[in-house]
C-alpha cells in the first residue's frame, strides 16, 4: 500500500477534491483561464444604474463593481438609459446652429445645451456652418 500511495496521484487528487469543495465559489462568479468573470445580480444592476444617473462616470462604476467599463455600458444600454457625452442630437444641433448665428460663442452654446464647446464645434463644423476666428470673423 506504501508503494501505491507514493507513485500514484491518487493523495493529490483527494487533496484537490477537499479543497475545491471546503472553499465554494459563489454562484455570481466564474473563473476563467483570463480571470474571475462577475455577472451582476438585478439588484446590482439596478444600483448600476442609479449611480450613474446619480452621476457617477462609467469608469467609476466599473471600479466599484468589479467589472470592465464596456460591461458597464452595457448593462446601460440594456436598461435604456441614455448614455452622457455621445454628442449631440438633431434638435440640439439646430439650436446650435441658431445661437451660433446670432453671435453664441461655441462654448455658451455647449453650457447651454449641457455639452461640451468641443463637441459643439464638430456639430457646427459637420454641419457645414461657417466658423469664426476668436475676435468674430469669418475663417
């Protein structure tokens, strides 16, 4: 028998078995050849979703809950919540183009409209508005 145990696997095996089955993974995770893989719970979900309309950033959240930014938005999207900072929508871009024309600087406009002046600027420019240099002439 001394013979068996020691050149068989047979003891480490029962070892394995033992200490897989003495620390229990929880049903939330799942480890993977890459890492732990997290799948959140709806009440999580939801938690997800009110810290970021609370106004937390997406790379905030992905830290708080132990996942990756894009899962983040994932779950995001698939909640229907609008995402911040995907630029802007038609209705915004008119109005942009409208206070842009009667002399709004870029950056009035996108604090007017909750945007950022950048982001304004591409719209205008997309739009094929005629922009002016810093002291309001034409480029």
């Amino acid at each position: 028998m001394e013979l068996l145990g020691r050149y068989s696997n047979w003891t480490n095996w029962t070892k394995r078995v033992e200490q897989a089955s003495s620390s229990r993974r929880s049903a939330t995770e799942a480890h993977t050849q890459r890492g732990v893989v997290r799948r959140l719970d709806p009440e999580s979900v939801a938690a997800l979703v009110a810290g970021y309309r609370a106004g937390a950033t997406v790379y905030e959240l992905a830290e708080r809950f132990k996942i990756h930014r894009t899962t983040v938005s994932d779950h995001l999207y698939r909640e229907g919540v609008k995402m911040r900072g995907v630029g802007l929508d038609l209705a915004h871009v008119e109005r942009a183009v409208s206070l842009y024309d009667q002399g709004w600087s870029v950056a009035r406009i996108g604090s007017q409209l909750g945007a950022n002046g950048g982001t304004v600027w591409r719209a205008l420019r997309a739009q094929g508005v005629q922009m002016r240099d810093t002291q309001g002439r034409a480029r």
